[in-house]
C-alpha cells in the first residue's frame, strides 16, 4: 500500500514541490492522472475529497486526509513527517520560503495563462525575476552564513525550504538555459545551494523521472509555448 495519492497534471510545475517533499521523506504515493483530476474537479464539491478549484490535491491514505494547495500540502507534509524546524520563527521562515515559490511559479505562468509572453512583457519581468533570485541570497546571507552552514535557514541539513528552493529553480533553470545564467549571476550562492540539493539522490531521481515522464515540460500549454518563444528554449 502506498502512503499517498497525489493529483496532478502531468507536467513537473506547482506539484513538483509536493513530489520533492515526498520523495525527499522517502515516501510511496500514487499519481491519479489528468483524467481522473478532470472528473474530480467536475464533482459537486460536497462530493470531493477536500473542496478544491484545481490540483495539486494530496491524500494521505494512512490518515484518511486530503488537503489542496501547494503550501497547505507542504506545511502538512513537514508537521506530520517530522520536517518542519524546531523553532517558530524557522518555521515561519520555512512557509514564507514555500510562499514565495509558489508567487514566482505564478509570476513566471503570468498567473496561469492570463496572457501570454511577448518581448516587451519578458524584458519589462526581467528585473523582478532578478529581484525575486535575490530575495533567495539576501536570506541566505542573513542565514546560512551567519551559521556557517550550508543550507538556506543555516540548518546543518536539508530542510523544507532548501528542497523547495532547489525544486523551484532547478526545474525553470534547466528547462530554459537564459533563465539559468541569470540564476547564477544574479544569486550565485543559491545556485550553488540549488545545485547541492537536487543532487540528493531522491530529487535526482525525482527529476530523472520527470524528464522520462514529461520530457522538456514546464507547465505546459500555450503560456509554455509563450514562454519558450521569448526565451529561446
């Protein structure tokens, strides 16, 4: 029996975090499928596991819980597995690190495909992107140097919020190569920390997966489509 039944569409994006906290925890899950996420999301909502607009969607078989949203599953994953640091500010550090990540996903989609990319919409986005990779430096300056560790919140292992940081730029900067090495020079030291971290053996497998799985995808669709034309990619 796995531990977990997971929905998702079948792209890495926002459910690739929930797939790295899993994998990271050592963790089984089952993935349900695009088809069976359509007929769920057209259930009256009285009928669905957890009321939801859309996936990821995690249930925890064990527990009998379902809960929706990329940083609610992620703040449940790190309470019930241990994962979580020891203190309420770490903690809270932890979820805004999560936050943050799932504002950038929805920043890079233009909020789902609201619109798509032109020329002009990239380079006016540039210097926020920039902003947002140093957001990542800046607290890892203030953190992990202070702690002479390794890892984001100075944490002497990998935490939460150093799976989530790798997951969320190690997915975007090997998909699209510009984005890349504005990564790195804009936020050397969390590049090298992403770097580290994506190279544990479950997230490189993770990743491996992904590839096998849903070859050079992103998010997909149209905005992914947008998205690659003003990048090259």
């Amino acid at each position: 029996m796995t531990d977990y039944e997971f929905y998702y569409w079948s792209v890495p994006f926002r459910g690739q975090f929930v797939r790295a906290v899993l994998a990271f925890a050592g963790k089984t899950w089952t993935e349900g499928g695009d088809a069976a996420i359509s007929r769920l999301m057209d259930e009256p909502v009285s009928r669905m596991p957890v009321p939801f607009m859309g996936p990821p969607l995690l249930i925890d078989k064990r527990a009998d819980f379902a809960i929706a949203e990329m940083p609610a599953i992620i703040l449940y994953l790190g309470e019930t597995l241990d994962l979580m640091p020891a203190t309420a500010a770490l903690r809270a550090l932890t979820m805004k690190i999560v936050n943050d990540a799932n504002d950038v996903i929805d920043e890079i989609t233009l909020d789902g495909g609201r619109q798509m990319w032109t020329e002009s919409r990239w380079q006016d986005f540039i210097p926020r992107l920039k902003k947002w990779m140093s957001l990542w430096e800046e607290t890892g300056h203030r953190h992990a140097l202070k702690a002479h560790s390794g890892f984001l919140l100075g944490g002497k292992t990998p935490g939460i919020a150093d799976v989530v940081t790798a997951i969320l730029w190690s997915t975007m900067t090997d998909r699209f190569p510009k984005i890349e090495t504005m990564f790195k020079e804009t936020a050397p030291m969390t590049a090298a920390l992403t770097q580290r971290v994506a190279a544990l053996p479950p997230l490189a497998a993770l990743a491996a997966k992904a590839r096998q799985d849903y070859g050079d995808s992103y998010c997909g669709g149209q905005i992914e489509a947008s998205l690659r034309k003003v990048l090259g990619a």
